[in-house]
C-alpha cells in the first residue's frame, strides 16, 4: 500500500525514485492504452456488425475474441512497402509523429484520483497542442506518398482539423471559465461543486459543439473525409502498409480515447459520480474511480460507433460550413453567456 | 420556415431517430449463418451435384442412348457405347465435365429412362480440376451417397419427371392398341 501511494502520488523526496515511479506509470498508462487500441477495434467490428444484423468477427477464438490479436501479427509480419517515388525520410517519420503526438496527450490525463503521469496546470492547451501536432503526421504522409489520394486526403486532414480545432477550443472555453483552471483535475474537482457533478448541464451547448468537433478531429463518420473510403480509397494512409499503417491505425484509436476522455473530464465529471448519487446511495464509494472513468470513455467510444453506423458521410463544403458558421459561433455565443452568468452569481 | 423544422434541425431530431433505429437493429439476431457449422438445407428439388442412378440389381439405369449428351447445352456430357453380346449396347464410358455443368436439369428431362439425376448435393469444391471430372465410377458412387433408397425414389416423383410415362397415349385416343383379345 505504501509503494503504491508513493507511485500514485509521486511525492518521494527521493528524485531518482521519482523518475523511476513516472517510468512505470508511463508503462502502464501506455500498455493500457495499447490493449485499450486493440479492443477498440474489435468491439467496432462488432457493434457496427450488430447494428447492421451482421454478426462482426467470429472466427478467431470465442466470438472473435482474439481477432485483434491476429491482426495485430499479421500487421507486425507484413511487407514493408516505401513506394519509390516518395519522399522517404518524410515518409518514415510522418507515422511517428501522428503517433507519438497522440499518445503524448495521455501523459496529462487524470485517470482516477492522483494518477495522472504529469499533474500540469496547462493540461487541456497541452492537449490542444499535442493534438494539432498529430494533423502534422497526417500532412506529412500524405505529401510524402506522392500519391494524389494520399495527398488529397493530407489536405482535407489539415483543413478540417484546422477549422474545428478553433471550434473545440472555443467549446471548451465554456468549462475553463466555470472551473477558473487549465488543469484537468482541478477541472473534475470543480465540477463537484455542482449536485449534479457534471458540467455538462450548464455546459450543454459547449458539449454539443465539442462532440461534433471531437468527431472531426478524429477523422470519424460523418466527418470522415481525409480517409473518405469510397473516394480516396483510404486517404492519407494510401501507400502505407504494415506496421506503418499500423501506427496510424493506432494513433486514430489512440486519438479517439484521448477525445473521449476530454469530454469525461470536462463534461461528464471525470472519475467522480454526482454528489447527489453519493448521498442516496453511500455505498458508491467504495467504486474505485477509474471504474467510472472507464465507464464513462466506453460509452462515448460507442458513440463513435453508434454514429458511424447511423450517418453517411458530410460533403465537404457542408463540413467546412458546419464547423465556421454554425459550430463557432455557438461555442462563441455560449463563451459570452457563461461569462455574464459566471459575473452575475 | 415552420417552428416545427427549425426545431427538428436544432435537435437533430432525423440524426436521433436514425440513431435509434440502429440501437434497436443492435439487439436483434443477426441474419448471417455461420457456414461450415451451420448449414442451411438445400431446398426440395435443389440442382446440384450429378449422379447416375444405380438399380437396385446394383448396375446402372442408363442404356447409353446418349439423348442427354444431345440435349446438353454447355455439351459437357460424354457418353461412349459399343456392342456387346446379343447385339446388346454396353455404356462403356459416361462422363460429365462438372466445372462446364449449368445445371439446367436438361439432361433430367431428356433421360427417357430417369437414368440421370442431379442430387441436392452442393458442397463439392476441390483444389483440382480432374477432381471434379466425374467418370461413370464417380456417378454411380454420388447416387450412393446421396440419394439412394427412398430419398430417391421421392426425388423421382416430384422433380425429376418427365418421364416415359409422362409421354404415353392418353387412354380415350384412338390407336391400335393391338389386336383385340377374342371373345
């Protein structure tokens, strides 16, 4: 018990025992996060399968259940092909970036109380920052393919992740002014204030713009136009193949936890559970944080799914007029209405 | 404008209700069939595999007159006779390409003595062409394993007609039907 409050918390006087504490918990944050990745794909075969009376995978151990398995080796042992008109030092870093500024975001998430790996008070603009750098990779791989389909889907992925990063930032601003912090505990801490343990209520607006936005930041239905299948074949992954493509693979899933985490943290209280809940029921305490956390991630990562199986995919001047003329503006007008409510009380 | 649309675009209310037409498909049983355990039986009178019908003295049905061979209209069928004995016409080879087989039944229907037969056997894939060259041998053997015995003789009554039978005078025509019994 002793060991693992000084993991969780960090605060050994001994700095050489401190960095060794932050290894681990990068080491467990990344190994979670990585089966998290695996399972992520599964389970969207398989809720798009059912949603479509299909049945999803079936034949790789009970129900499947191994299939990422199987095509996590399959990715490993594959040919790595570099087509030879591309630009190759580009072409091998654009998948390292789009990964490693991905997997970057996890190092400031709170997962339960006290575990977060870097406790800084500019949590959500490092997010912000790290999940611009990401179109970085995507820009690069589709410039360095030399293929118009990559390239075509390089553009759309910057365009689009351009306009509605303005959008989620703003969305966003909502819950920065009602918790007066950037850090994302202190956020999940604030929102305990309210009976309801969410800023999701007084924040709705900010919620709706953030998921629609948290969409097109991912690439994901209905704003899946970098990766448009039926026209760009795959996008800006066209002529990547293997463990590279797998890379990409992994950053998209890795980039749609990280979004749905945000909007736990920010929207949905975080580890915690309203305190109204806590006090019809007491025994709700003894839940372990993370369990809600979990919980809560999951049910936005079906989200995902859930849309995607719903809605076809936007045409891309409508993508481009949702995210200026529609979502900024609302996400300015409820900065300006929270701000004069966060005055008046 | 109507209050009624603006207020369907706000609330996505088109979006929702799509949303929960797939939450609700998701708890319904799939359509798909898991093959290679579960199979779907092949329908009464399914055209599939072919087979020559054995007697039950254990020959052959098919006298070698060769009218399937005639009538078939990827002319996949071969059938080889020669004299024997007694003037008798023995079927020495009867093959039938499979992989050229359209299955349109025309050899059943051309078969004056229900000789030819095409089973509702349908699984039959194999990683050779020659495999699937089916000699008299291989023929004979398929009316074995799939439709001997009563199975058969069913199959005879409601889908491999017509028949010799079928192609008989009605009885009120009149024809010389042989010299009148004295009385």
């Amino acid at each position: 018990m002793d060991i693992l409050e000084t993991i969780m918390y960090t605060g050994s006087s001994n700095w050489m025992l401190n960095i060794v504490f932050i290894f681990i918990k990068i080491a467990i944050v990344i190994g979670v996060t990585m089966l998290h990745v695996a399972y992520a794909t599964y389970f969207e075969r398989k809720v798009i399968g059912h949603m479509q009376v299909r049945l999803g995978p079936m034949r790789v151990g009970y129900h499947g259940i191994l299939q990422p398995i199987a095509d996590g080796m399959k990715l490993f042992f594959k040919e790595d092909i570099i087509p030879a008109d591309s630009d190759k030092p580009v072409f091998k870093t654009a998948p390292l970036i789009a990964l490693f500024a991905t997997m970057s975001s996890l190092a400031v998430i709170p997962f339960f109380e006290g575990f977060v790996i870097a406790d800084i008070n500019i949590g959500l603009l490092y997010i912000f920052a790290m999940s611009s750098l990401a179109a970085y990779g995507v820009v690069m791989a589709g410039w360095a393919s030399n293929s118009k389909y990559s390239f075509l889907g390089g553009l759309r992925s910057s365009a689009q992740l351009i306009s509605y990063e303005v959008a989620m930032g703003l969305s966003l601003v909502g819950v920065m002014i009602l918790s007066g912090s950037l850090n994302l505990s202190e956020i999940v801490k604030g929102q305990q204030e309210y009976w309801h343990g969410m800023y999701l209520i007084p924040q709705f607006v900010a919620y709706f713009v953030f998921v629609v936005a948290m969409f097109a930041e991912t690439n994901r239905t209905p704003f899946d136009l970098p990766e448009a299948e039926s026209e760009l074949v795959a996008g800006y992954f066209v002529e990547y193949s293997g463990m590279r493509f797998a890379l990409f693979f992994a950053a998209e899933y890795i980039g749609m936890i990280i979004m749905a985490s945000i909007a736990v943290i920010c929207f949905w209280g975080g580890w915690t559970i309203p305190p109204v809940l806590l006090k019809w029921v007491p025994a709700l305490a003894a839940v372990p944080g993370i369990v809600w956390f979990l919980g809560k991630v999951y049910f936005h990562i079906f989200l995902y799914y859930w849309v995607r199986a719903t809605v076809p995919r936007y045409r891309y001047d409508k993508l481009m007029s949702l995210g200026w003329k529609v979502l900024i503006p609302l996400a300015l007008a409820n900065i300006v209405v929270t701000s004069i409510v966060k005055y008046a009380m | 404008m109507t209050i009624k649309d603006i207020a369907k675009k706000v609330f996505l209310i088109e979006i929702l209700k799509g949303m929960t037409l797939t939450l609700k498909m998701m708890f319904t049983h799939a359509v798909t069939r898991q093959y290679p355990e579960k199979k779907r039986p092949p329908f009464p009178g399914f055209r599939g595999l072919h087979a020559l019908v054995r007697n039950p003295d254990g020959k052959a049905r098919c006298v070698g007159c060769g009218l399937c061979a005639a009538v078939c209209p990827s002319q996949c069928i071969y059938v080889y006779t020669s004299e024997g004995a007694d003037h008798t016409k023995i079927v020495d080879r009867y093959e039938i390409e499979v992989l050229r087989c359209v299955y349109c039944a025309f050899c059943v229907e051309a078969c004056p003595f229900g000789a030819v037969v095409l089973t509702d056997h349908f699984e039959y894939s194999d990683y050779s062409r020659d495999a699937l060259y089916m000699d008299k041998e291989k023929l004979l053997s398929n009316w074995d394993k799939f439709m001997a015995g009563k199975k058969g003789e069913e199959y005879f009554d409601k889908f491999w007609r017509p028949r010799t039978e079928d192609f008989t005078t009605p009885e009120n025509q009149p024809i010389f039907r042989g010299r009148r019994p004295e009385v």
